[in-house]
C-alpha cells in the first residue's frame, strides 16, 4: 500500500494527478493519467472513487486525501462545481463506522465554511453535514440553536421547502440525541412555516410534533401548540382532542379518553404508562396554581396515588423544577407527619397482636 499521498504548493492539475495515483494505488479504479477535458472531469473522477480511501487507508491518509478534495473544488468556479459538490456530499455521507464519520464531518464542515455565504449550495452541505452528524452523534458540533441556524443562511436564505426538509432532519436528529427540548423548538420552527393557506398540508407535520411533545418526559409547555396554525387544523380530531387534555385537563380526564380511545393512543406509539406518570405531573402543577397550600389527602385523591407513594411522587415534581418549592413545603411536612403517624400505628398494631401484652389508654 502506498504511503499517505502530500498534495502541497502543486498546481490543481497536479494536485489532481496525486490523487488520481494515490486512490489507484488503493484498488480504486481509476487511471492516473489526467483528464483532457480539464479539472473538473478529475475531479468528478475522483470524487467517484474517493470511497476507497474508507476502504483502504489510514484515517490521516483519509482525513488528507478529503481535505484535498475539498481545497481543489473550492477553487472551481460556483456554477461548474455543484454536481462536484453534492456528489462528494453523498460519499461523505456513507462513510463506514464513528472514526470516519467524524472525519467526513470535519471534511463538509471546512467545505461549508469555505463556500461563501452567499452560496445557495451551502444549504446542500449544511443538510450532509446534518445526516453524518446523526450517524456520529454529533449534532452539538454542527448545530446550536434556531437563531443561530438562520444566521448561517442570511445572505442567501433557503427556499420554505427547503427549510421544511432541513428542520425535520433536524429534530429527528435532536430527538435521537436526547435534546427533547431543542428538537420542540425545531418541530414548532417548522409548523410556523406554514400559512393559514397551506396549513392542511402541515397535518403529518403537526401530528408528528404533538407526538413528540407527548411522549417526551421533559416537555411540560403545551400550550403554544395549540396556538400553531397546523395545529388548530386538527381541531376535531382525536389527536387534537388529546393534546387538549394534556394542556387543560387532568388525570381523570386523561383516563377517561384513553378507556375510550385505547387503540388510538396505542397507535400513536405513546406509552399509557408514561402518559399517566405526565398527567399526573401536569395535574399537580395545575394544583400548584390554584392552591396555595396542597394536603396529603389531595394529593392523593387527585392524582390517584396510595399514601406510600406521595412522597416520592413530590420529589419527583421538584426534579422537573416546573413547580417551585413554597408550594410543595406544606405537602412535605404533612408527609413527614403521615409518615410518624403510620408507624406508631404498625407498631401499636405489632405490640396489641401479642397475647400477653395489655395496653392502657389516657
């Protein structure tokens, strides 16, 4: 095998004839002659075969010979250079295993930044580098947030459809990175793309982001989904009435729709389980909000819970941080009371169960 082929102070003819020998020298199948047609028929001849570096070579080799790749078509002129362009995008976005994923990650990310901004392909690059960030795991190298996403495409904005195709990439990604709350705010960025016109063609959209913001154990805030305008066109349907019940209702309201709907929620691939742990979440914060003080009996009663099972039910609400603590103190110290209560019961109980033992009341 060849050694790592260097592709410094050459011209591009050059440059392209090294690579040309270097990915031959792997197997590829390729010639070394250059191309009468010029740079551009090198280059599209080796950005076919470039994958036999994942093959073959070393991960420096491989990191060098994309490097390369990148450095040669950044100097082609725009509107020659796109199919190059988006064909070396799909390469990269095939690349084998962690290693050369993220290798291939760095290759779109110097290939994004080189482009100028006014570049409507950078929008291309920019959605490669989002599937191979999904493949490595590694979105929070690639995105941030929604604010900073737009200002990466201010001078040349995407088309809706485009920005509609990208956000979804991108929640599926956030959504498989555990960022429940960054893909929320994707999902909600991409229903607001749609107007009052073209809403009803939002619906897959819009059921998908209520699913999402459903079964996501960390997402507590429903209420502006409702307010969405593809949201509003599900008005009527099942799947609206029990978002509906998430955002105003409580368990008891949740119980009553799925003995009615069972199948439906099933097919929606919520989990009754988790769905309940959540109502009785967000039932408690409504408690929290008209009541100033919450007893043990009620919380009992209105979250269908045994005694044994309100205290760490309480600990668990102030995980969320969703409720403050004033409201949930005189909760703890009825439970802590309960608590004595309870054993000096079972221990009496204990003691009287004994034949020999007399008890004496005051």
């Amino acid at each position: 095998m060849q050694g790592p082929a260097v592709f410094m102070d050459l011209p591009l003819e050059d440059q392209a004839q090294e690579l040309r020998a270097y990915l031959k020298g792997l197997g590829a199948e390729i010639s070394e002659e250059k191309s009468p047609k010029g740079i551009e028929d090198d280059l599209h001849k080796i950005i076919g075969v470039c994958d036999a570096c994942f093959r073959e070579g070393h991960e420096q080799e491989v990191e060098e010979v994309l490097n390369d790749i990148v450095s040669i078509m950044v100097l082609i002129p725009l509107e020659r250079a796109e199919n190059l362009i988006l064909a070396f995008c799909e390469k990269l976005t095939k690349a084998p295993g962690f290693s050369l994923g993220f290798i291939s990650l760095r290759a779109l990310w110097l290939l994004f930044q080189s482009l100028d901004e006014r570049s409507s392909m950078r929008y291309h690059i920019y959605y490669h580098l989002v599937q191979v960030a999904k493949q490595t795991d590694q979105v929070k190298a690639v995105y941030k947030d929604v604010d900073n996403l737009k200002a990466q495409f201010a001078l040349c904005p995407p088309s809706n459809e485009q920005m509609q195709k990208l956000y979804r990439l991108l929640h599926d990604v956030l959504v498989k990175g555990n960022q429940s709350e960054q893909a929320a705010k994707v999902m909600i960025e991409l229903l607001g793309t749609y107007t009052t016109e073209n809403a009803s063609y939002a619906r897959e959209d819009a059921i998908r982001c209520i699913i999402a913001a459903l079964a996501d154990p960390n997402t507590f805030l429903l209420d502006p989904l409702l307010a969405l305008k593809p949201v509003r066109f599900l008005e009527g349907e099942l799947i609206h009435d029990l978002l509906s019940v998430f955002v105003s209702e409580n368990l008891t309201s949740y119980m009553t729709f799925y003995k009615s709907h069972k199948e439906f929620v099933q097919s929606l691939g919520l989990n009754h389980e988790q769905n309940m742990k959540k109502m009785r979440l967000l039932s408690f914060m409504q408690l929290a909000e008209s009541h100033p003080e919450i007893s043990f009996e009620m919380v009992q009663e209105e979250l269908q819970i045994e005694a044994n099972e309100v205290e760490s039910f309480i600990i668990e609400v102030l995980k969320t941080n969703c409720v403050s603590c004033p409201h949930v103190k005189f909760v703890i110290v009825v439970i802590r009371f309960q608590e004595i209560a309870n054993l000096a019961n079972k221990l009496y109980r204990e003691i009287t169960s004994y034949k020999n033992v007399k008890t004496y009341t005051t």
